[in-house]
C-alpha cells in the first residue's frame, strides 16, 4: 500500500495543553486531512522542523 501523501494547507488548530492539535492538511485532488496531535507529538514535530539533525 502506498503512503497518502498531503500537504500542510498553513492552517493550525492549536491547542490547551493536554489536548490535542490540528494540523490541517490537503490531498494531491484538494481533500481535507487532519493530523492530530497531542502533547508529546506536537514538541517532537517542532524540534525536528527546527533542527533535522537533532543537534
């Protein structure tokens, strides 16, 4: 099976802490896809946007 691949549409739902966020994103065709975060996941996202080689 092949990954589904999307694009982050900038737009963010952010969050309180202890709940979660919405990242939307959109499909090749324009179909909405929400990645949803919590907590944990959303700093793992951002450390590795802001540094990739985890320096």
């Amino acid at each position: 099976m092949e990954p589904l691949t999307v694009r982050w549409n900038r737009t963010v739902i952010p969050a309180t802490p202890g709940d979660e966020t919405i990242v939307c994103c959109l499909t090749h065709d324009g179909q909405p896809v929400a990645l949803i975060l919590d907590d944990e996941h959303r700093e793992a996202l951002g450390l590795q946007l802001l540094d990739p080689e985890g320096e």
